[in-house]
C-alpha cells in the first residue's frame, strides 16, 4: 500500500537476484503472490524477497497453502524494516503432536552471513536430527528453517557473537491425518515486564498464552483481566520458576474469568520473561482453529501517527475484525480506501 499521496516505484527482489518494478499512484494498494509479480519462479522456489520503495509504502505478507481438501489456508509471516538487533529472542511454545507440527523460519536481515544457534529447553528429535541445540549460518537475506517431529518445548535464538539477530517466526500446523487444518504464523518475540494482550472467552473462542522465565530468578507474574472500558473483572498471580514455562488458556490462568469475556489482559511480571498470544475457535464443523494476536511491550514507546492495515479482506466468504487496543489516553479514527486510494464505504456491524 502506497501511503503517500506521490507515486510508488517499488523494486522487488528474489533471494536469488531476480528483480521486478511495481508502480502504484499515490494510496493505491495492490495484492498480488510472489509467483505473480514473478511468473517464472516455478514452484520450488525458496528463500525472501525485499523491497525498495521511493517513498513510504506498508506492507502485509501472508503465506498460502492449499490442504488435502483443497481449503485455502493463510499463515502471517514477518516483515523486517528498519535497524538490526544483536539481541537473543524467544519461541515461547514449540507445538507438537496430537497432531501438531512447528516449521521454525530464520531470516537473515543484514548484507553479509550470520550465525547463531536455535536451542531448545530439552532435546528434541527435528528434520535436522536431534539435539538440544542446533546451529545455524544463513547466506544475505537468505532463509533457515528447522521442523519439529515430536516435542513441546520452548526454543531461543542466539546470534553469535558480533552477528545481528536473525527475523524469526513459527508456523504452528495441525493436521487431522494427512488434512492440514491451519497455519498460525508466532514471531519470536524480545523480554518484557509489563504489557497487555487481547483476551476473549465465548461459545467459540479462547485466548491462550504461553509464558517463559529464561532468567535465574522465580517470575511473579500477575495477570489482570479487563473489560473493554478497561475496569478490572479478575486478578491472578502465577509463579514461573528458572525456566520455567506456563502455557494455558487465559480463563484456566484466571478461573475467575466470566463465561462471556471480551476485553483486555495485563501481564506484570517481577523480572523478563517471554510470551506469545494466540486466539482460537472452534468452527461450525467442529474443527479447532488457532491465529496469532498481539501483545504490546507497555515499557516501550507507543507508537505515533498513523498506522495501515494493507489489507481488507471482505466478500467471497471473507471478513474482516478489527481490534483496537487503547494502550494510552488516546483516540483513534478507523478510515476505509479502496485499491485506488479514494474513501470507501464498508457495512460493519
């Protein structure tokens, strides 16, 4: 999406040096697969694609599978702009078995190899062997990736020394046989104190957390849960051990969380810990669904200005919800466009 009212020219590169130019006039947003605006890449291709842009433009990526049923599936992956960070990051919840796999994707954002190691809190049996602790050395702006074959651990990334940190995300499947039921795509994530967190409880949703203390001191965690006025319906104080790790749904952490909740969560914790937020839903046909959600560092500067949602999705058995978070004493304005940037009408409810 073009923000600005000037026009885009926007240059995409593959991992592997192919190169194409993408013009959009001043707002005007465009959706497109990679195989589209690369329509030889056949369907072996693997690795990352980055963009260079005369002006600011937003960007949303998703990836796209087809199941055994032939349901499009939709997994977000990361973006990465800006600075690079030499800093250690967390997979709080590595999911498998009962029919889960996890597909761990290290992008490498700088113009020369990195290194590091992925470990995890136990040894686990992957693609790439078993083992507590896995090496890794990625190529510029090239791609690693590891995949679970039978555990439910956490996993740190580690850049060696002098190297910048790789992106990292997870993509949790789950399959019913060979079915693939969906895709969630979890961001490594940095510590945190203090921040706050959707948290739904109905018929068909639950909010689920996975927490972890990698630190050598016990975490007090205290976990509050608000209405969407932001008054308080319930507190809970749960104790993580020296790497230690609680992954629940957020009404077993809070049993006091009324059958219908929609609202907000608080985590306060007495020393850094990890998290990762997931949403879920048990669909008309029974099945279980999972997506991810965010969770807002509270002790790192709010955001300013305005923020884009690439992306609307609506017709054609799609919708679109969005969800505002107030982290301050503000107000927002939710506006619509259409692909040629002119104001849109849109029915909510």
């Amino acid at each position: 999406m073009n923000t600005q009212a000037a026009a885009a020219s926007i240059t995409a590169q593959l991992s592997d040096g192919r190169q194409t130019t993408i013009q959009l006039d001043g707002r005007a947003q465009k959706s497109q697969f990679v195989h589209e605006l690369f329509p030889g890449i056949g369907t072996s291709f693997v690795g990352s694609m980055s963009l260079t842009s005369n002006v600011p433009i937003a960007v949303l990526a998703l990836r796209g599978t087809f199941n055994q049923s032939n349901d499009f599936i939709m997994a977000t992956v990361p973006v990465f702009s800006g600075s690079t960070s030499t800093e250690p990051a967390v997979v709080p919840q590595i999911a498998d078995g009962s029919g889960y796999v996890t597909e761990l994707i290290l992008l490498n954002p700088a113009a020369t190899p990195i290194t590091g190691t992925v470990e995890f809190s136990a040894s686990v049996a992957t693609d790439r062997g078993t083992n507590t602790t896995f090496p890794y050395v990625i190529p510029p702006s090239g791609t690693w990736t590891l995949t679970t074959t039978g555990t439910r651990q956490f996993a740190s990334i580690t850049p060696a020394a002098g190297n910048v940190a790789p992106v990292a995300t997870a993509i949790f499947k789950q399959f019913t046989g060979s079915n693939l039921n969906f895709e969630a795509g979890v961001p490594a994530v940095r510590a945190f104190t203090r921040a706050v967190m959707f948290g739904t409880r109905d018929a068909t949703h639950r909010t689920a957390l996975a927490i972890v203390n990698p630190g050598t001191r016990t975490a007090s965690v205290q976990l509050t849960a608000l209405r969407s006025d932001g008054t308080t319906v319930a507190q809970k104080t749960i104790s993580l051990a020296s790497s230690g790790r609680s992954a629940a749904f957020l009404d077993e952490l809070i049993p006091e969380l009324p059958a219908s909740f929609d609202g907000t969560a608080l985590v306060e914790s007495t020393t850094p810990v990890y998290a990762i937020t997931l949403r879920t839903l048990v669909n008309t046909s029974g099945t279980f669904l999972v997506t991810t959600m965010p969770l807002v560092d509270l002790n790192q500067p709010s955001p300013s200005g305005t923020s884009y949602f690439p992306q609307l999705a609506d017709g054609v058995n799609y919708t679109t919800e969005f969800l505002l978070l107030n982290a301050t004493a503000a107000s927002a304005r939710l506006q619509f466009f259409n692909t040629a940037g002119q104001p849109l009408p849109v029915s909510v409810r």
